[in-house]
C-alpha cells in the first residue's frame, strides 16, 4: 500500500510541475501568475484540478 501512495505522490508531484511551468509560461499578468502558483502549491490536488479547467495556459508557439 506505501508504494502505490508513493507512486500516486510522484505522480501528482510532476502534474505540479507542468502546471508551474505552464502557468509562468503564460500570458497573464505577474499578480495572477504569482496566485495561481500559490493556489496550486498551497493545495497541490485541489490547486492542480482548479487550474487544470479553469487556469491560464502556456503560449501556443507558432512555427
């Protein structure tokens, strides 16, 4: 039971990541970057799922 808690931990660790990275990749202004990464760093789950469906995104780079 440790290893899947263990497991379900990194995976949620890298989803945080992408969406700190994702987040400082976007357009926004730096007040609304700086409250998303804490939203997203005080409640890693619930932060991460609020920013998954209602979060700024990355600038899409055109070729």
């Amino acid at each position: 039971m440790v290893e899947i808690a263990g497991l379900g931990s990194l995976i949620l660790l890298v989803l945080n990541v992408w969406a700190f990275v994702s987040i400082i990749g976007s357009g926004t202004s730096t007040g609304a970057k700086v409250l998303w990464c804490l939203l997203v760093l005080i409640l890693p789950l619930v932060g991460f799922v609020i920013w998954f469906f209602a979060g700024p995104r990355s600038q899409q780079r055109t070729v």
